[in-house]
C-alpha cells in the first residue's frame, strides 16, 4: 500500500478566488435597507400575525428574516449571471445581454447610491484583476476596449443581483399568497478561479 501526502492544506492555499468584494456592500446595505422599508410601512403584518408568528417570536425579527433572504437572493443572481458571463468567456461568445425588468416589486432594495456603490466596487475590482486582462485580450479586444469590457461585465453582475433579490420577494410574495413556509435562501460557496 502506497502513502499519499495530504495535501489539502497546501491546495486550499493556493486556491485562487474570484474577487468579491462587491458582495460585502450587498451585504452591509441592502438587508437594513430593505428591512428599514418594510417596518417604516408596516408591512406584511398581517402575514406575520396569520402564518409566521409560530416560527419568529417578534414582527422585528421576521422583517429581518426577509431582509436577509433579500440579501442572499442578490448574492446568488450576482451569482448566477457570473456564471453565465464565464461561460461567454469560456465559448469565444457576446456577453449577455443585460436583462432590466419592465417592473420590480416593493421594496425595491437597490436605490441609486446603492448600485452607483457596488457598480464602482465591481469595476475596481475586476479593472484590476489580471484574469479579466487576459480574457480581454483573449475573446474581446476587438469588439471593445478594456473599460468598456469591464463597465458591461459590472452591469451585468449588478443587474443579475438586482434580479436575483427580485426573484426572492416574489417567492417570499408566493408564500404569503399561499400561507406556505417561507422560501430556502442559502449562500453558495465562493469560487473558484
């Protein structure tokens, strides 16, 4: 029988993520500013009182429950258009398009401050990540100068997050709709370059 070294410790180190750091101000803006609306119009009271009052002991609490899921559902679009824009990357393709909805639902939790905020958080990050040079210069340089590449692809993570909190308060908006439990929201792990 053959030893083999571990080397997990060693691999974990050299792991190599991709930058986000926008994520920290989704986080440390959109659940208190989403919560804040909700208790500031004394919303979803009544849903509250009839269907969740058994699992959260104070109103305070279940806003804040929702504000959370808010927040994660912004990380995982931001997530999930990531991946589609990767994937152009990988296939020699266009970028997506950029998918603005005609209407969001109450409460809209990215004001203006807030994506000017996270849009020039994504741009510094990825303007000065050396991956996004070389794929740049791999799959988009004659289509578009490096700004340019960068600007659309932070448009693109950003309104991925704005859609994906939107996706949550419709699913949280079926719940109450069907007195069902509130929608699973889980972060995905972070990844991997």
């Amino acid at each position: 029988m053959h030893d083999l070294p571990d080397t997990e410790d060693a691999d974990a180190a050299a792991e190599r993520y991709w930058p986000e750091g926008y994520k920290d101000i989704i986080r440390e803006k959109i659940g208190p500013g989403t919560a804040g609306q909700i208790l500031e119009a004394g919303a979803f009271k009544s849903a509250y009182e009839e269907n969740y009052s058994k699992k959260f002991d104070t109103y305070e609490e279940f806003v804040n429950r929702l504000a959370e899921m808010v927040t994660i559902g912004a990380e995982k679009g931001a997530d999930k258009i990531f991946e589609e824009v990767y994937s152009s990357f990988r296939k020699d393709a266009p970028l997506p398009e950029t998918r603005v909805r005609a209407r969001y639902l109450w409460p809209e939790p990215f004001d203006r401050a807030i994506k000017d905020t996270v849009h020039q958080k994504l741009f510094e990050e990825y303007s000065g990540h050396h991956a996004y040079e070389h794929i740049h210069e791999d799959h988009y340089e004659e289509i578009m100068d490096f700004e340019s590449f960068i600007n659309q692809v932070a448009d693109l993570v950003l309104m991925g997050a704005i859609n994906g909190a939107d996706d949550t308060l419709e699913a949280i908006y079926k719940a109450f709709l069907t007195a069902s439990p509130l929608p699973p929201a889980r972060r995905k792990p972070r990844r991997i370059q």
